[in-house]
C-alpha cells in the first residue's frame, strides 16, 4: 500500500512539475485572448436592420444584468480563469451611452441623470474587470453618426464624411477615452459605409485617441482597406495593431486564414490579432473540438499572430470557449485528450464518461465544416443548419472556388476591387474540393475530394456520433441530470442533419447524372427520400431544444442558375421560422422532382425555395387569372415597353403573352405593366400566393443580375411600403421559368401589382395568377428582414 502510495505522489509531483514549467513566469501563446459581446445599448441606431434596436426595451432603467455586480463579478473571475484578458463590446456607436459633448447637444440620447447612473455603473465595470486582469474595448463603425444628430443636421447616419462629422467623431472620442482612462482601446475599421473611409479615420479616430492624452490602443480591423491604407494609421497613430478575421465569417477548418499572415507581410510583419470563432453555420448547434482550437492557435501564431478575439456564437458554447481559451494561453507541446475527457467528465457529473464524450463532441463539431468545404460561402448569413433545397447543393461554389460575394475583379496586385470587405480573394485553404457538376462531368482536378467522399466523411462522423449517444444513453440512471440529456439532444441534432446532408449530396450527385444521360434518376429520389427520413428526426429534436421559433437568415434565390456571387448575396431574408416549418416543404420537393424526372432530362429542372413554399390548390382560392389570351386594358396599365404578344417563340401556352422590352428604352427604371388602381382588390392582414410563368428574351445589359422585379406597391404608402418575397430575379438568355411570389398587405389596402425592368432587358409573362391563401399563417413565408 506504502508503495502504491508513494508511486502517485511521484506522479502528482511530476506532473505539478510539468504545470509550473509550462505556466509559471512562461510568456502566454497569444498576448491578447479576448471575448466579444453586444453592448447591449440600441441609442438610436438602424445598423443591421436595427439589429440593436431590441436592447431599447432596458437601456433607461436598471433591473437588469448590465447593471447587476455579480453578473459581473462571476463574468470577470470565469474570464480570469481561463486566463482571457480582454472583452470587446461591439457597437456601431457607443459613445452617447456614456458621453456627453456640451459642444454637440444634438448628439445627446440620455438625460444627466441617467449618463451620470450610466458612467457610475462603467467605471465600475472597468475597475472591476482591471482587478481579474481583463481589459475592454469596443469595436465600432464607421462613419456613424447618432440618429437624432444626423437628422438634426441634414446629415446621413451612415457615411457622412463631412467636417461636422469629423469634428464631433474627434471630440467624443477623445471624450471617451479621458472620462475612462482604464478602458483598454478601441477597435474600429474604415468602413463599412463608405468602404476605405481612411481620411476619416486618420483624422477623427486617431485624432481623437492623441487628443485624450492617455494614449490607449487601437485595433485597426483592416475590412475594407488595403495594406497601405493600415501603415497609414499605424503612422497616424503609432500604438496600432491589426485585425483580420479568423476564417472571415465561418469556420471550416483548423487553421487561421492564409490572408492574416499576408497582410502582416504586406505590413512589414506588423502583429495580428484575429476575429472569429465558432458562429453563423454554428449557430444553434453544438460545437466543441478542443484539437481543432490547438490547431488553429499554432497557425495564428506561425502567421504573425498575437491574439484572438472569439466568437462564440454556438449552442452551449462552454467548451469552445474554455478550449480556445486554454490554447491561446498555453498551446502546449501537443494535444491531450485526456485533459479534455477529465474536464468533460467533470462538467456533466460523469468521469467515467468523459472521454466517450470526447469523441462525440467532435464527430458532431466537424459535420458542418465538412459540409460547407462542397457547400461554401463565408457569409455570416449562410446558414445551411436549416436546410437547403437540394438545387443548392449543385449551383454554390465549393471552398475552392469561392468569391467573396460583393467583389468581381481583382487587380495586379491581387486585390480585390473595389475593397468591400476582405483585401484579398479567397486563399488556398489546402484541400481542393470538386463540385457536383465537375466530378460528374470527370473534371475534377487530380486528388480533389469529390462530393460523395465528402458525403461520405459527414455520414462517418454522424453515425459514429449517434452510435456513442445510443450506448451513453443506454448507461443513464435517474441521478444523471438534464444537463447531460440536453447535450446528447445537441449531438444528436447534429448527427441526424450530417445525415440528412449526406443524402443530399448523394441525390444533388444523381441529379446530374440524370442531366448528363448517366442515370435514369430513379437515384436522385431515393436519396432525397432518405435526407427527409433524417429531417423528421432534425425537426423532432430541434423542437425539444427549440420550442419557439428563431430567427435567422435564408437565401431565397429567385433566379434560375448559374447564380453570381452577387445575387447569393442579395438573395437573404431574415425569417423566422423553425427546422419543423421546412419539413413540408421537403416532402413537397421529393414529389416536385419526381414529376421534373418523369417530363425528361432536359426538361427538368430543380424546384427554389419559393417552389417549396407554394401552397397546395387546397390552401388557395383564385381572387384573379390572367392567361394573356388577348390584351387586356380592364385590369392593365400598359406602359412603354409592354406589348400583348402571339409570337409562337415567346409564347409559352396558349396564343398570347405580355412582351416587357425595354431594349430600346433610356433611363434606369422602367415599370410597363401594373395593375390599374382598385382593379383587383388585397386586403389588409390576408396573405396572396401570385404565379406566373416567364421566358427570358435578354438579360439585362446594364444589370444582368436583378433586371427584372415584381412587387405590389401601395400609393398611399409609396415604394418604401412594396411587398412581395424574392422581388429581384434574372437568368440565361431563353430560360423559362415559374415564379412564386407571397404578398401580405399590412397597413394599406390600395396595393396593385407591378412588373418593372432594371435598365435594358425584355421578358414575356404567362399564365398569372393570384390566389388567397386559406387558413393558418405559415411562418416559413414570413420575412422579418428583406436583404440588404
């Protein structure tokens, strides 16, 4: 027994050791290991569709957490333990919650007792983060101006680069900076409206910083502007550092952007810190792989790399955090799963399932970065964790051929044009991934993985996944807490949507062997019909965990492909919806395709969202039909460039269409053909599905990529009131195509419908209809947001 003893005390001995050697007096891997959050102020602000507007409820009163001691005390001691230093408060303009210029009354939001409550309150939370070794920051916009002054002056809220602007930009700033000396610095960007306002600035925000006389630190984020435009601030003000996000707005895979270590170089090895973390394809999901964190800290670091701010927007995010976290202060000489099965098992009450935990926290932490290397946008709103109709999976790029979705050129220097965001194009991320149509056509590149190897890998890791869950499962015993069932729920729903992405990819695969005459299709069904099997599974325990719906963005493209990464861009709605609401419109996509089969391989095509929305005949009453037989001037206002047409190579049914050509039109906007007013009535608070088949005869000249719209607008409320889903659409010269469009007239009951063309393009339109859609309301149409 003595023997026994004294052998663990040598172990606990040697490893203390080995603790102290690695941790005491030793410099951390990374200098700044920070966390973000809102500040949770709106002041006015329409950033974002007024994206802070939902903090307005609190922000002049106190019961609540901002003003609770302990929320910060236990925030600050957590942040202390895991060795983070630094929070950033993201706001576009923050200031007016804490400032107050006597000089700019205009730009006042609180009352001098409630900025004196307000500045009471931060000081304190300044102090008190300083004791646990934490510095906070915010991140901010620009040119932003608050609302009230804007308005007050004539002035834009976003991008008024005028010397007002300056001058009041200058003074708050230095305001800020001299009314808290212990708030650690700023971090700001030139942009986003405009893009590269760097005379700004260099003239307001660094001036601002000299003019406090405490010399705090800047955090430059270089999104939108170029090498040259950061050495400008760095010599404007020289205690600079840059920031470059981690993997812009998702993560895919273990490693930081090869663009950090490029700008750093472009700088002349200027010290980066990076912006990112588990967020946008994560959201709602589970995610924790503490050796993806290792892995991606050791190339921060290889890459110039000084500090990490880290996003965690991800269901539960406890372990992200902690293994970031762990990394960022001590990287280690290698991974240890060990460390991270005892902590595991510690954090659900059982040790001895700590390391079976493991194991399934990163099978499930590695579908979705799997999925998005075939399915790839690096958008904060790409969210393919609610589904996506399976033409998706055929027309977005994969990782390597990804265009950042604003830009189009690049120039000789290899920068983008104009600078909207990220300098530089999408880099090599060191795995070159073949789409659909490529590896079916065999022109895949030499060793590119191929889309079923991708669906392969994210069915090993779902069904690995599951299979631990089932044998944890089985092993619980009443004292085992919710806690643990909640996180096998999470990995669960994990699992079964990598299954349903798997037979996606599988059936996207036989589609295109169907189009290209290697395959009778009969494949494609059978998949699809094995991804909606998995979907009832991601709505049953999506709704276990989700009750409610949520919100978040959908790309509802409108036009048929090839899509431009500028129309992926602009196809994004902000909905509110629920997995359980896109269950239906799977099913209704499997009879969809079945039929497109059976009219034959160069007929069919793949149904959009819109298509999956539509509402069955039974939901429907027809309120108006138009087959365009004859012209027709009772419900018309035919404008210039419409024109009733028989030609047999534009008609697409019967013996007439509507012809809208604007070809030989000038002028930017063009609306020739509209409902006459009261000529069909939509009432206030019902809902309306319009179809209407089209074939496009030119594409748009001047704008290829939204030249044709329709909407319903109101002229008492004017255009700022049009409604109407997926208004924007565009195509290939001679496609034909069958739009769904849903309408909800809410304050006015004077909407007609309206066709308009975008600068030079011509189209017919056929067979319309409008119906009114019988029942309950189903919140998959409903848009919070339309796109910006």
């Amino acid at each position: 027994m003595r023997a026994r003893l004294m052998v663990i005390i040598a172990l606990l001995t040697a490893l203390c050791i080995r603790h102290s050697c690695s941790h005491a007096g030793a410099k951390p891997s990374l200098e700044i290991r920070g966390v973000t959050m809102e500040f949770p102020f709106w002041l006015g602000t329409s950033m974002y569709d007024n994206h802070w507007r939902g903090y307005g409820a609190n922000e002049r009163h106190t019961n609540w957490w901002w003003f609770n001691r302990e929320h910060w005390q236990r925030k600050f001691a957590e942040m202390e333990r895991l060795h983070l230093n630094a929070l950033a408060l993201l706001h576009p303009h923050p200031y007016p919650a804490l400032v107050n210029l006597p000089a700019f009354p205009n730009a006042h939001y609180f009352d001098d007792a409630t900025l004196a409550r307000n500045r009471k309150m931060f000081r304190w939370i300044l102090s008190e983060g300083k004791r646990h070794g934490v510095s906070i920051y915010f991140l901010t916009w620009n040119i932003v101006l608050p609302p009230k002054f804007a308005t007050a002056h004539g002035l834009a809220e976003f991008g008024a680069d005028v010397p007002l602007a300056r001058a009041y930009t200058r003074a708050i700033v230095a305001e800020l900076f001299r009314t808290y000396p212990d708030l650690g610095g700023l971090i700001t960007m030139a942009g986003e409206t405009p893009p590269r306002c760097i005379d700004f600035v260099e003239d307001a925000i660094c001036g601002g910083l000299r003019d406090s006389g405490v010399n705090p630190q800047l955090i430059f984020k270089t999104w939108c502007s170029y090498p040259e435009d950061a050495m400008r601030i760095i010599k404007a003000y020289p205690r600079t550092y840059l920031l470059h996000p981690l993997q812009y707005e998702q993560l895919f895979v273990p490693k930081a952007d090869p663009r950090i270590g490029r700008f750093s170089r472009e700088c002349g090895n200027i010290p980066m810190i990076a912006l990112g973390g588990p967020k946008s394809a994560h959201g709602y999901l589970f995610w924790g792989d503490p050796q993806w964190a290792r892995e991606i800290v050791l190339d921060l670091r290889r890459q110039n790399g000084i500090g990490l701010f880290l996003e965690t927007y991800c269901a539960d995010p406890w372990l992200a955090r902690e293994s970031f976290a762990r990394y960022m202060h001590d990287v280690g000489t290698h991974y240890d799963p060990t460390e991270w099965a005892r902590k595991i098992g510690k954090r659900y009450a059982r040790a001895d399932l700590g390391a079976e935990l493991l194991m399934a926290m990163q099978h499930a932490s590695r579908i979705i970065p799997r999925l998005l290397m075939l399915v790839h946008s690096q958008s904060d709103h790409f969210k393919p964790q609610f589904g996506l109709p399976l033409i998706y999976y055929l027309e977005m790029p994969t990782v390597s051929t990804y265009v950042f979705e604003n830009v189009q050129t690049v120039d000789e220097r290899g920068y983008l044009r104009p600078n909207l965001g990220l300098c530089y194009p999408n880099p090599d991320w060191g795995e070159r991934v073949a789409s659909v149509w490529e590896f079916v056509a065999g022109k895949a590149p030499h060793n590119a993985t191929t889309p079923l190897q991708i669906a392969d890998q994210i069915e090993r890791h779902a069904t690995q996944c599951l299979k631990i869950v089932y044998q944890i499962r089985n092993a619980l015993t009443e004292h085992d807490g919710a806690y643990l069932r909640q996180l096998l729920d999470r990995l669960e729903l994990n699992a079964h949507l990598g299954l349903h992405f798997a037979s996606k990819i599988r059936s996207a695969v036989a589609w295109a062997r169907f189009k290209r005459s290697k395959g009778t299709g009969e494949a494609c069904v059978r998949h699809l019909v094995a991804s909606v099997k998995a979907w009832e599974r991601v709505a049953t325990i999506a709704s276990k965990l989700y009750p409610k719906s949520v919100t978040f963005w959908r790309s509802e493209m409108a036009s048929q492909p090839p899509w431009t990464q500028n129309q992926l861009w602009h196809s994004y709605r902000l909905v509110r919806s629920h997995w359980r609401e896109h269950l239906e419109p799977f099913r209704r996509e499997v009879e969809i395709i079945r039929r497109e089969i059976a009219r034959g391989r160069e007929r069919a095509s793949l149904p959009l969202w819109e298509n999956l929305f539509a509402e069955p005949r039974e939901r429907l009453e027809l309120i108006f039909a138009d087959d365009f037989e004859r012209r027709d001037d009772v419900h018309w206002i035919w404008s210039e460039g419409s024109a009733w047409t028989d030609n047999p190579a534009e008609v697409i049914s019967g013996k007439g269409a509507v012809r809208l050509d604007t070809r030989a039109l000038k002028g930017k906007y063009h609306n020739p053909l509209r409902w006459r007013p009261n000529a069909v009535r939509l009432k206030v608070g019902e809902r309306y599905q319009l179809e209407f088949d089209y074939r496009i005869l030119m594409r748009g000249l001047d704008f290829p990529d939204s030249c044709f719209a329709v909407a319903a607008r109101t002229p008492t409320g004017g255009v700022k009131n049009d409604i109407g889903t997926g208004r924007f659409w565009s195509g290939r010269n001679g496609t034909v195509g069958h739009r769904v469009v849903f309408l909800t007239p809410r304050h006015y009951d004077d909407y007609a419908l309206f066709f308009s063309i975008h600068g030079r393009a011509a189209i017919v339109i056929d067979n319309l209809r409008v119906y009114r859609i019988k029942g309950k309301h189903r919140s998959s149409q409903n848009a919070t947001q339309p796109s910006k």
